[in-house]
C-alpha cells in the first residue's frame, strides 16, 4: 500500500488533514471514506477506518479519508452535519480530479449519515457504504424519498446499541438498498473489523443495480 499525506480546502476556507491509501498498481477505482462522530472520539485513523482502508486497497481501490473539521489537524470546528457537507464537498473535488473512476462514497455512524445527506444534497448517484448508520427518527439522516437512486449497501451489526436491524432493513427497503448483518457484533465491530472491510469491498466491486 501506498500512503501519502495530503490537504483538502473547503468553499468556506477550512482546511482538512487527509491521506490517500493507494495500490501498488493500477486503482480500479476510487473510495472516499468518511469516519464516525467526532465528539465521541471519531477521526480518520481510527482501528475500524485504518482496516477498511486496508481492506479495499488490496482490492485495487484507491481511498481518500480525511478529518472533518475541528478534528486532528483539520481547522475550524465541529458543526453538527452542516459545515460538514463542504468537507465531504472538498473530498469528492480533489478525487474526481486526481483519482481513477469508479468512484464510491462510504462512511461509519455519524460518516454515514453525513455522506447520505451529501448524496440527497448533491443529487450525485454513485455506489454508497454504510457502517451502522443511524436510520431512525431524529438521528436519521434524509429521508428515503430525497436520495437519488444509486447501488446502497448497509452494513449492521445485530448488536448495534443504536440502531436495529429491523430499522435498518426498513430504511434500506425503501432505497433498495441491500443490508449485510454482522452476528454478535455491536456499533464497534471490534474483532470484526477485517468483515466489516471485506464486505464493503464486496459491494464496491459488484455494486447492485437499484430496483
């Protein structure tokens, strides 16, 4: 794997620590990669972010993971999903310009839900991941109805503290979205972690068709 450090710049004038995880070889394509909430502690490296980043670059697949601002040595500070959308805006510039198509976006908890709001944002319909979002209530992210239609897959463990599969079948139901069930692991995946990335691998190399 090949890692080089770099930074993103959003329209509102933050700057973002980000890094590119590329093959040795020839990319088959592009991944951005957005990690969990980071008031509880969420950046770009941590274990389950570094595992799937792995996971997909010895699938051929470029990834670009970066800090949400206020997190690490990205400037500004955490603006509760808002602000957020222009760092996820900031990503998808740099890596439609210097990367190889396919591209995908994929995201875990609060990257998740950050991502999908983006996709209903920008109208942009490519393959999208999903580590344990929050699909219910107040913590959802967009509705079903405002997403493009675009290949979906969530990724669920069925002991997830905040979210069920049952919730999240329903919400991937109405997005034709195809939901992957990790037995006995919770929001963190701990130990599972190489499942977790070759799931999505999976997804991003045979992405499905919505209905």
């Amino acid at each position: 794997m090949i890692t080089s450090e770099t930074t993103l710049t959003t329209t509102d004038g933050q700057t973002l620590q980000a890094r590119w995880d590329d093959p040795e070889g020839v990319a088959s394509g592009t991944v951005i990669l957005c990690h969990p909430h980071p008031l509880q502690g969420g950046t770009m490296r941590a274990p389950l972010m570094d595992q799937i980043a792995t996971g997909l670059v010895d699938r051929s697949y470029s990834v670009l993971r970066f800090n949400f601002r206020g997190v690490g040595e990205s400037s500004g500070i955490h603006d509760f999903g808002n602000g957020e959308l222009a760092d996820i805006d900031a990503a998808w510039l740099v890596a439609s310009r210097d990367r190889t198509e396919p591209f995908g976006l994929a995201g875990w908890s609060f990257g998740a839900a950050t991502s999908l709001v983006w996709m209903a944002r920008t109208g942009l319909a490519i393959p999208w991941v999903g580590v344990a979002p929050p699909v219910k209530g107040e913590r959802s992210p967009v509705l079903p109805t405002e997403l493009p239609s675009a290949p979906r897959t969530f990724i669920i463990g069925d002991r997830d503290q905040f979210t069920t599969v049952a919730e999240t079948r329903a919400y991937a139901e109405q997005v034709s979205g195809i939901v992957e069930v990790i037995k006995g692991s919770d929001h963190f995946f701990y130990f599972r972690e190489r499942v977790v990335a070759n799931l999505m691998a999976d997804a991003f190399q045979a992405p499905t068709a919505p209905a």
